[in-house]
C-alpha cells in the first residue's frame, strides 16, 4: 500500500499489507496508517480487484450513511 500526502510537507509512505488480502485485512491496515498520519481527507486510486472495491466502496457507504443520520437528526424537533 502507498500514500501520498501533500499538505505542508509533502511525504510518501510505503506499507507491506501482510496476507491474507482480504477486504477486512486492507481496510485495518489503511485505517490504522490514516490514524498514524491523522490523514482526515483522501482519495483513493485502486486496481480493479474485488477486495480493494469492498474495502472502499463500503466504507463510503458508511459514511455517507453517518452522514444522512447525522442530518436526520437536525430534522427532529427538541421539545
């Protein structure tokens, strides 16, 4: 796995995802180096593996999801 980032200082970070490649195994491993850099905002560019789609497709729809919930909640009326 490779990230960029360009911000004030400009990096580039190489990570081994050790096996299995499971959607599961690549979304812990991107998340944990998301945190470790508190990269907030991406982009991601994948080959067109299954396992890659699953990872970040899914986690798109989450949220999206948390989104929608969150504006939901500014339609409920406080008494």
């Amino acid at each position: 796995m490779y990230v960029t980032c360009s911000s004030s200082t400009p990096f580039f970070v190489y990570k081994e995802v050790p096996l299995p490649h499971t959607s599961d195994n690549i979304k812990l491993h991107f998340e944990d180096l998301l945190d470790c850099y508190e990269i907030h905002c991406f982009k991601i560019i994948t080959d067109d593996a299954a396992n890659m789609k699953c990872v970040f497709l899914m986690s798109h729809e989450i949220a999206t999801q948390e989104i929608d919930d969150d504006d939901e909640d500014d339609d409920i009326e406080k008494i």
